[in-house]
C-alpha cells in the first residue's frame, strides 16, 4: 500500500545513511551560494537550481527541440541524467531543475501545494524564455506539469510526455472508491517521518529490477537523502490527495504517456489507463516487466520513445 499511494523512490536494501552520504554533491544546504550554481529565484525565500545542457554540435534548438524535466518524489534533477545525456547527443536542448526543498534547491520550508510548485515550473520556463518545449515529468512530476497547464496555460509547451505518472487521484473518497485509505497514507508518512532510512530500505526492492546493479541503486538512494524532511512530507500529500481528474480533461496539448505493467508505486491499471482516458488523444505506451524506476531500469527504451516523441 506504501507503493500504491504514490510515495515509493529509488532506495535499496543495505545501504547505510553514510554510505549514501558518501557521494552526495554540495547542495545550497551546505553554504553555497552566489555564482557556485545557476539558480532561478521563485520567490523571496527560494532558489531553484537548475542544469541547462545545449544540443551537441552547437546548433541552437529548433521549434520543440527543448525538453524541461521535472523530477519525482523525493528525488532530484539528478535522476534524469541518463536521458539528458542521450538526447542532448542527438540534437536536444535539456534542462532540469531540483524542486525546492530537494537537492541543490533553496529548503524553504513552505510551498510544497500543487499552485506554488506549478509556480516554480512557471518561473524556470520563464526565466530562460523557453517556449516550445517539451514537458517530460516522472511520477508526482506530472501532477505539476498538469497544474502548470491548467494554471498558467499551453502557450510555452507543444507537447507532454509522462513516465510513470501517479494521476489523477490517489486518496480513497466516495466517488474514487478504488483508492487508498487515508490511514494508510498517514501511516506511511509517520513511517517517512519517524525513520526514512529504514522506509527507503523496506521500500526498495519493488522500485528496481532484480538485476539492477547495486551501484546504481545505491545511486538511487543517495537523490532521496538531498530532500528535506518537510519537503518529503508536504509532497506527499500533495501527490497522493490532490484530486486532477478533472483538469486532465482540460488538457489539450499532444500528450505521451510511457508505464510500466510491474509498476507497484503508482499501479498501471490505477493510474496511467485512468489518465489516458481522461486526456484527450493522449497516447499510453506500456513497458513489459517494468517498474515505477523504469528511467534507470529501461532507459534505452525510454531513451528512444522520448527522442522519437521530441522529434515527431
């Protein structure tokens, strides 16, 4: 049930705090500040950072040839740098942003409702006069692009693309009957509250494959480490009890929708045959065998589908 509410990241059995601790890269957190890192400044007390990698070959990206990536919960831009470095190869403009209270972003403490981290989308978008991009999100990610949309309009995107989304509606309530029960939701977030290392451990294996190396799922784990306790907690309730059915049917951008069917944290049936439902036209592409962790389990097929969904 911890999976199902949405709330499952890339962790793994046995590896300590320290372990992960171990590769963790300077955060604002740590005192940097000034010129160390770009940043986009969201509001008064927040600073996003953000990575900008330009096409190879030093030609400026056409009309859709720039695609922004928003994170899932309790990760970082970090997790997308498998498919940046691919599609920055093949001729792509890339750019991420950690989520404030998340890795290298300003830990405010405050923020973490679907208006004001659609905001923060709209600040990035806004501050490098991006326009005709391509939205890529994972998980909670898509939640915000769809609150991005519906709140501050299409004019900057030409397409959406979907991994593993989490919509439309998490929380059990009488007209969502096949959803989680609120205690449920409370119990896994006294677990994350209480004891994250020991969550993040129990909750790893459903997140990867089998064969997932143990470097790259100790990689995984060490994202989770760089958010904030406050941040994890408020976005998970923002994730798992916003309800976005509603605003998926206002959604008129082409729309590309990439899940996997082993999918224990935000369950195929659940979430993404819901959502292509209720998004006009949208297309959904299930992965065989894949898992909530398919941008590292399948990248080279995720890879493909994001460059040829770019590209079309």
């Amino acid at each position: 049930m911890l999976g199902f509410a949405g709330l499952a990241a890339g962790m793994a059995s046995g590896v300590s705090v320290a372990d992960s601790n171990r590769n963790k890269r300077p955060t604002a957190h740590d005192g940097i500040t000034g010129e160390d890192f770009p940043f986009v400044q969201a509001d008064a007390r927040t600073r996003l950072f953000y990575k900008d990698w330009p096409a190879l070959g030093g030609s400026e990206p056409t009309v859709a040839r720039t695609a922004v990536f928003v994170h899932g919960w309790a990760l970082n831009s970090e997790m997308w740098q498998y498919q940046m470095q691919h599609l920055s190869s093949q001729g792509v403009r890339v750019i991420a942003y950690d989520r404030r209270g998340h890795g290298r972003s300003s830990d405010p403490g405050s923020g973490y409702d679907c208006d004001r981290l659609a905001d923060d989308l709209a600040a990035v978008l806004e501050a490098l006069a991006l326009r005709d991009v391509v939205l890529v999100g994972h998980s909670m990610g898509c939640a915000e692009i769809v609150r991005y949309l519906t709140r501050h309009g299409g004019d900057r995107v030409a397409r959406v693309a979907m991994v593993g989304p989490s919509l439309p509606f998490t929380l059990k309530t009488e007209d969502n009957p096949e959803g989680v029960e609120k205690s449920a939701l409370l119990a896994a977030r006294h677990a994350i509250a209480s004891d994250f290392p020991r969550w993040l451990t129990e909750n790893a294996p459903p997140f990867f494959r089998p064969e997932t190396t143990p470097r790259m799922v100790e990689w995984g784990i060490g994202l989770c480490y760089q958010a904030s306790m406050r941040a994890l907690i408020a976005t998970s309730v923002t994730d798992s009890e916003t309800d976005f059915r509603a605003e998926l049917q206002a959604i008129r951008k082409r729309v590309l929708i990439l899940h996997g069917d082993s999918d224990r944290s935000a369950p195929l049936e659940f979430t993404a045959r819901r959502t292509v439902k209720l998004i006009p036209g949208a297309e959904l592409r299930v992965y065989e065998g894949a898992p909530h962790g398919l941008f590292i389990t399948h990248m080279e097929r995720l890879n493909r589908d994001l460059l040829e969904f770019i590209q079309a």
